[in-house]
C-alpha cells in the first residue's frame, strides 16, 4: 500500500460565506453546514462555535476530536465503518488532512446507559490543563449537538457522531480540487534485511462486557467496537482512519489515533532503524482469564508469524484492560520478541507499585505520568470567561451533584497519556 498525505495547515478559522481553504485560512459557512447536520431528522439541536488557543475558554462535555480528513485518490472513505460509513478497505492513494484544526463534539448523549464510562472529558483552550493536552493546541470548532431524546442510545450515539463527522467531511472537502503545501510518501517499501523487525501492538478498550452490547459506541475498527481477535493492520488503514472514535480519556480520540506520535515515529524510521512490519490491534477488557491469557497469546503468535523481533506496545488505559495487556507483553517476551512497553502510571503513593500487575518480563518501560490528573500539581483550574457546551458540570464519580462549569474546578480524573504526545514522564531514583 502506498499513501500520500496532502497536508493543509490551518492558522485560522473564521465564519464566512463559502467553506474554503486559502493560504492557512480556513472559511466556514456556519449556516450551510447547520443545514446539513439538522437534514439528520435525528438531531434536535444543533450549534457551531470557535474556540482557539489561549482564549479563556471550556468546553464540555467532550466526546470526541476529530481531524477534518478526505480521500482524494483511492478506494473508500476516510473514517470508514463508523456510523454507517463504507467499509472498504482503505489507505491507499491520496489523503488530504486540515492540520491544525479539530471538529469537537460536545454532546451530553452517554456512551451507554449500563453505568461507567461516564462522561467527565472536557478541554481548555488556556492554563495548565491546556498546556498538556494535545486537542487544546488546535482551533477548535465545536459541533454541540443533542439528538432526539426519545431515541434508544444507540441511535442517539451515532445521530451525535454522524453530525461531527458531516461537519469533519465538509471541512476537508474544501482541499479536494487543490495541491496541498505539504506531502508526504507513507509506504512499507523493502528495506536492508539486516534492520530488526519491528511490530507496533495496540491494544484498544472494548465497553462490551460493561455495556451488555456488542454496538455501544466506542473506539472502533472499521466501525466495530466489540470483543475480537487481534487484527492485523497496515500503518496506513490506521492514517485513514481505520480505527477512529474515543473513549474516556482527552488522549483517546479520533485525533490522537490519527496523529498518534508512537506510529508515525516507527513508520518515518522504516528502512533506517526499523522494518516496520505492520500494526496488531488488540481488544481489551475481556471478562475471564482464560479469555485474557489467550487474546494474549494469540497476539504473540501472530507477530512471531510476521517474523517480528520487536514490539512496541500501548493501550487505552484501565483496570480490568491491563491484564491482558500486560499477559501480551509478557508472551511476546516468552516468545522471543523484545518489548518496549510506553504506559501512564498508578498512584506512586504507599507500598503498591505502580503497574497493576507488575511481570519480570516488562523491564522496558516508558513512563508517560501518572493517569491520576490530581497527582500533577495542577488543582485547581483557574475559572474561565467562556463556556462552550453545559454551563454546568458533573462533579464526581458518582454523578451525585453540578458545579458551574466557568471554574474553578478539579483537573479531569484521568490524564492517561496513551501515545507520548507530552513531555511529561516518571523516572525511577
């Protein structure tokens, strides 16, 4: 497969007559793309806001980020699968990408409604919660949308992210009869033999077993999200979208998976350092042990029969998630793949460590920080000026009461820095 990304930068985003790109300026017709997202007789109500670094502004609650992407050459869509997008195979031709500008859905509609996975994401476009959020960077267009209510929440999930999506599509579309300022070649060409082989394992959450449904709206692969066994994919299904939708953390979203920094460092060092040998998507959160050990296994068996020598893993965080998690990188070492394993960590506190389930196999560790944001010395965020979404926010775990959401508040829960987009990071004395 080869991929040329067509990349547009984006330095501002105003309202104005027509949808277009020009010279770092992007232009969006506000009331035409309404239009078309309130066209989904689904939806009951529809808004389009701006939020730009350093303005004194929050938005929540946060379900996804999406990067406005399109095919311009080759078979299927970017995105695919997911609200009843195509699902042919994709990650060949030409993609064109808007970069620095993210389509954000504001939505309160739950992921499902078996209790958990609550939402509790939101973004700041200024202070110290921004400054290690990677979405908080970008220009933000926020599609703040609520669905019919009467709907079951399937339907409701894929009303909300349908309309993020037609806003992401209308975008991109603007590129499509332009040459892009910025290509780039991705293709796994055939390289010194003598380079180690090299496997990218990602390992992805599956709300199935929470939910009780195999359709609960989450981070997906060609728009499933249930329980599988691992896939194997080309790093370019992944550029294209392939596996896209959030989950619980501000690093899980369409937008980091497609600029996740972990993939495209392996990819741009095929043939110098590495043979890139592909990307194994590994589902996690399965019920039983036996189920983890062998979802375990049976990734390992298939980068051994890639010819892999290496393995980078990461994952999505969790508690339950980690166990196979872990058991993965603990096969692939029995199996004779070196592993490099890049993951938040517990609370360092007390005489627990500060990997759920430490093995003597995972001595190559990465550290991103802790996944515990109150454990980052940034309580608490200052108050805003500006709210774009509920004017109030659920404050605690257990949903029991609403503070205003201008602030000051607690930092989110979960910092959970999947794929090393800061530079923030724990050290052993």
């Amino acid at each position: 497969m080869r991929l040329e990304i067509g990349t547009f930068p984006v330095h501002d985003v105003v309202f104005g007559a027509q949808t277009q790109w020009r010279d770092g300026l992007l232009e969006v017709a506000r009331d035409e793309i309404l239009d078309a997202v309130r066209s989904d007789p689904r939806i009951a109500k529809a808004d389009l806001e701006l939020a730009k670094p350093g303005e004194s502004v929050r938005i929540w609650p946060v379900r996804d980020v999406v990067e406005p992407r399109v095919k311009v050459e080759g078979p299927g869509v970017v995105y695919p699968g997911i609200c009843g997008r195509s699902i042919t195979t994709v990650g060949e031709g030409r993609t064109h990408r808007l970069s620095g500008v993210g389509v954000v859905e504001v939505s309160e509609t739950p992921w499902h409604e078996s209790g958990g996975d609550h939402l509790f994401v939101y973004l700041d476009m200024s202070g110290p919660w921004s400054k290690i959020i990677p979405t908080s960077s970008l220009i933000n267009l926020c599609v703040v949308v609520e669905p019919d209510p009467n709907l079951g929440v399937d339907a409701r999930n894929d009303a909300v992210h349908n309309a993020v999506l037609t806003v992401s599509d209308r975008l991109a579309a603007a590129t499509v009869h332009q040459d892009p300022p910025e290509r780039e070649i991705f293709e796994l060409t055939d390289v010194d033999p003598s380079l180690p082989k090299v496997v990218y394992i990602l390992c992805l959450h599956s709300p199935q077993a929470m939910s009780g449904s195999p359709a609960t709206f989450c981070t997906s692969t060609y728009g499933l999200t249930q329980l599988t066994p691992p896939w194997l994919f080309h790093p370019n299904e992944i550029l294209d979208g392939a596996i896209t939708g959030p989950y619980r953390t501000a690093f899980a979203t369409s937008w980091t998976l497609a600029n996740n920094p972990a993939l495209l460092d392996l990819y741009r060092r095929h043939g110098t350092d590495f043979n890139f040998l592909g990307v194994i998507a590994t589902r996690t959160e399965w019920t039983t042990q036996h189920e983890k050990e062998m979802t375990a296994n049976q990734t390992a068996k298939v980068a051994k029969m890639l010819g892999a020598e290496g393995a980078l893993i990461t994952w999505d965080a969790g508690g339950n998630e980690f166990i196979e998690v872990i058991r993965t990188l603990q096969a692939c070492e029995r199996s004779g793949i070196k592993t490099v394993f890049l993951t938040s960590e517990d609370d360092p506190t007390g005489s627990a460590p500060t990997l759920l389930e430490p093995v003597p196999e995972a001595d190559a560790i990465v550290s991103t920080s802790f996944f515990r944001a109150d454990l980052l010395g940034l309580d608490p965020l200052p108050p805003v000026d500006r709210v774009i979404g509920n004017p109030q926010k659920i404050s605690g775990r257990l949903r029991d009461h609403y503070v205003p959401t201008a602030g000051p508040l607690p930092a989110p829960q979960r910092y959970d820095d999947h794929y090393g987009f800061s530079k923030l990071s724990s050290i052993e004395y």
